[in-house]
C-alpha cells in the first residue's frame, strides 16, 4: 500500500518486518478506520469488525477466538494521525489518516493495486473444487508438514524469521487461482500482512477471477 518513513535499521540478510502491519487491519489490509480493540486484543475497522459480528456465533479471524463488540482503539487513532506515509503509485507523501482518501482518487496506485493482484494469479481451473488442500500446509523453507495457516505463521516467525531466501507461499497457492510457482521476494513480510486473518471467514472459492479482482480492488479502495 505505502511506505512509512523510518530510520530502522535491519541485518543484512533478514527479513524486513512490515512498517504499516501495526496500522493494518486483518480484513480489508488497509489502513485503520476508526480502529476498535476487540476482547481478544486484536484490532479491526469499525466497518470490519461490524462485518465479523454478523454471523450468529461470531469468532476472531484471526485467533479463532469468540468475538464481540470492542472498544475505541484511542492509541492507534492517534498514531495514523501522526505517522507520515508515502503512496506507493504516485511517491506523494502524506499523514496515514489521508491514505484511504487519497487512494479512492489515485489512478497510480489503483494501477499499482491491480498490477499486485495479477501477480499473484492464474488461469483459474474449469473446477474451482479440484483444488490443493487448504487446510494444512507445509513449510516452504523446511520439511516441516500439516500446519495449519495459524501454526505456519507462528513456526515461520519462530524458526525463519531471518531466512531471506524467496519461496512460494503455500497458503496463495492453495487458492482457486494461486500460481505455485509465484515466489514472494520477502516471505516473512508476505506471510505476516496478507495471512494473519483467516480466509475462510470472507473469501467465496467459487467466485471467478473477475469477480474476486474486483472485491479486492473495491476493498482496497473503500473511503472513509
């Protein structure tokens, strides 16, 4: 989406923690809005969480633990209203809070979002049901097998968190139209932004490519 201005420094090697994953939430990818701390600690959009909530027994996409309604999330509020941010289409900078906004009429960085999204896919199969397992995956950098994305995530931040070498993400690839032969430049990065949130609780496997490219982007787009 964009890059935080930041001073850090990492070894040589590593694999680079994401600046904004601390402003994103789980569901949309996108930058907080009108942040809310659930129960369990993690934190959604207002608009998000009031999705999550719909069903009759609602649970935490990302812990799997039982959800309900949170409370104002005063300190990231008050963070995004402070924290500069440059877009990744046209290099403007600008304070996080303006980045909703601003990419609803950024015509480079809806190209750049649409450019990410065609990527990472394929020619989707004739039977979206003939697809890899999506329950259990295996390590992309050792042998180590059954995880499911929870455990795949916790296993890679334990044991590769420096491993800078390029892999396919299991988890993209067991999706209706993942190239398993895609490999992600910086995994680690990859794995904590895009896959701390369950699909299972949003993602429709039988919608066709179309359909799904343009929820993404619609998603990806949505003003405040």
């Amino acid at each position: 989406m964009a890059g935080v201005q930041s001073s850090s420094r990492y070894p040589e090697g590593s694999a680079l923690q994401d600046p904004l994953s601390r402003f994103t939430c789980p569901v949309c990818l996108e930058v907080f809005e009108s942040p809310v701390r659930a129960p369990c600690g993690h934190v959604f959009c207002t608009p998000c969480l009031q999705e999550c909530l719909k069903p009759i027994e609602p649970v935490c996409g990302v812990c799997r633990s039982t959800l309900s309604p949170g409370s104002r999330a005063v300190d990231l509020e008050q963070q995004i209203e402070m924290t500069e941010t440059t877009c990744d289409g046209c290099d403007k900078k600008m304070y996080l809070s303006k980045m909703r906004s601003h990419a609803a009429s950024c015509s480079k960085y809806q190209n750049y979002i649409m450019e990410g999204v065609k990527a990472v896919t394929k020619e989707p199969p004739r039977n979206t049901r003939n697809v890899p397992n999506r329950f259990t995956f295996p390590c992309p950098y050792c042998s180590e097998k059954n995880f499911d994305q929870e455990g795949l995530v916790e296993h890679c931040k334990k044991y590769h968190s420096m491993d800078a070498k390029q892999v396919v993400c299991p988890i993209c690839a067991s999706m209706p139209w993942g190239d398993p032969n895609y490999r992600s430049a910086n995994f680690m990065e990859h794995l904590q932004r895009r896959h701390q949130f369950s699909y299972d609780t949003f993602v429709d496997y039988d919608a066709d490519e179309d359909d799904m490219m343009a929820q993404v982007l619609l998603r990806s787009l949505r003003d405040q």
